[in-house]
C-alpha cells in the first residue's frame, strides 16, 4: 500500500485520519544425514532478472508467519538451535530446508512415469513442493521421529503443492514428525513456506525446453524474491548435472530466508548449464 502525500493545508484532516489508518495498516509469512547415508524420496527427482514474477505468497521475511504450538520431544527449546548430543528427537533442529522439485525432470524418470497423480498427461506441473525438512546447522538432519499415523483426510488440502499423496505420507514420516508440530500444523506450515516464495514467470508455464545456468535460476530466483539472498537458494541437478531438479531455500523456523549452511551450499550444481525439461 502506497504512502499518503497530503498539503499542509490539509493537516487536520491528515491527523484526524492518521489513528484509524495506522490501526488497520499494523492488523493487516541433498545432504548426507548423520548416519551419512544419502537422502532420497519417492514422488519427486532429484543479466538483471525480469520484474515479472508468478506470485504464490509473499516472499520469506513478510512478517505474516502464524507461530504454531512446536513441542521438544526431550523437554528443549523447540524455538532455539538444536542439542548436538541428540538425534531424531521431533523439534531439536535448527533451520528448514523447502525443497522445490522441477516437476517435468521429475516425469521424465522411470518413478514419475510410474506416479499418475504428478505425471499422468495432462498434468501440468512446474515447480511443486518435495518438502519442508528440519535441518541441523552442523550436518545432516533429523528424521522418522516419530510414529504417529498419517491422517489422510490432510491429504486432499495438500495435493495442490505436492501431488502426490505417497509422497505426502512420506514426508509427514520422514520429517514432519521431527518438526515438533501437530499433522495439521506442519502441513500448514509447509504450505506457508512453499507460498511465500515466488516462482519466476517464466518458469511457470515452460512450453519449451530451456537450457540456462544454474547461477541464472539462482538470479531469477532472488530477483523475484529480494527478501531472500543468493546464498538462501541452492540449485540441484541430476543425470550427471545435465538436468535441473530441485531448488532448495534455506528458511529459519519462522520461515524467514536465512544462509544456506556449508554442507547444503556444497550441493550446489557446478554443470555451466543444464536443461530443464517442459512442462507436458
């Protein structure tokens, strides 16, 4: 909302105005793991940018996160960094990583052809949400922390960001039972973080396959979202760094952008190009 110029001559008015207007304004949000082993998922693959931007949310760093009740399975500071001495325990963690899987790289493998809910024809899918995964500052990340049932009626709120609901019982298990929230929450939470990035426009609607490198998806990326800076966004490639698969934003608890740590910025992809792959 853009600023309100008034003369001096009308001072009163700005004043009689100015209570009521300030109260509506401020009422108006891979890596090896520490076994070392190498984090795979089902239902997902591995010049100054232009202004126009597809717009899901507001960028990390809106100030609009909604808090959610997160608990410490040993009785920590769910808010604070994790304890070193513990592992897989729901809430010890330190930062998340949200993982955006390039949708059509994905179809193109012998698990997308396999998986009709994201790659059957017709299924138009750029970027869409792999995951929200807790992570430890210094190595690795917490998982399978617990073993609370998924609740699939969740399911179906999901499918927009993450169509696949293999792979949405998947991360519930896998990481959102590290996250200290309730099913509800973290699935509330991973859609927050996955709309508060915005996706570049051109990227949204790909007609046709596009080689680019991946410092310039890094640019379009934090063009589109200034809140978030260069070394907040990874870019991974696979088939030997010949295709795009994912780009990854490193986000604090309350979703806000943040630096990714050494061992997620080392997986950054060193291909000079790599080619993503249209949307069907």
């Amino acid at each position: 909302m853009g600023a309100v110029i008034l003369s001096k001559s009308y001072a009163p008015i700005a004043l009689f105005l100015a209570t009521p207007l300030a109260f509506f304004l401020t009422s108006c949000g891979s890596a090896p793991n520490q076994q070392g082993q190498t984090k795979t998922e089902p239902g997902v693959s591995a010049g100054p940018a232009p202004a126009d931007v597809a717009q899901v949310g507001e960028a990390g760093g809106s100030g609009r996160h909604r808090h959610r009740n997160r608990k410490h399975g040993r009785g920590g500071d769910p808010s604070g960094p994790a304890d070193p001495k513990l592992t897989n325990v729901t809430g010890n963690f330190d930062f998340y990583l949200l993982s955006l899987s390039w949708s059509p790289g994905f179809c193109a493998t012998p698990a997308g052809q396999n998986d009709p809910g994201q790659c059957a024809p017709g299924r138009k899918f750029a970027f869409v949400l792999h995951g929200l995964w807790p992570q430890y500052e210094q190595t690795g990340w917490p998982e399978d922390c617990g073993t609370e049932p998924f609740d699939r009626t969740l399911a179906e709120k999901m499918l927009a960001d993450m169509p696949s609901e293999k792979l949405i019982e998947h991360e519930w298990a896998k990481h959102g039972t590290c996250s200290g929230l309730s099913q509800k929450d973290y699935f509330d939470e991973a859609d927050e973080a996955f709309q508060s990035i915005k996706i570049p426009t051109q990227y949204a609607e790909l007609a046709t396959a596009l080689n680019v490198s991946p410092s310039e998806i890094r640019s379009q990326f934090v063009a589109a979202n200034p809140k978030v800076g260069e070394e907040e966004f990874v870019i991974e490639c696979s088939g030997n760094g010949r295709y795009l698969s994912e780009v990854h934003a490193c986000l604090t608890k309350d979703l806000e952008g943040r630096a990714c740590n050494r061992e997620e910025l080392s997986k950054e992809c060193r291909s000079g190009s790599v080619l993503m792959r249209p949307v069907r």
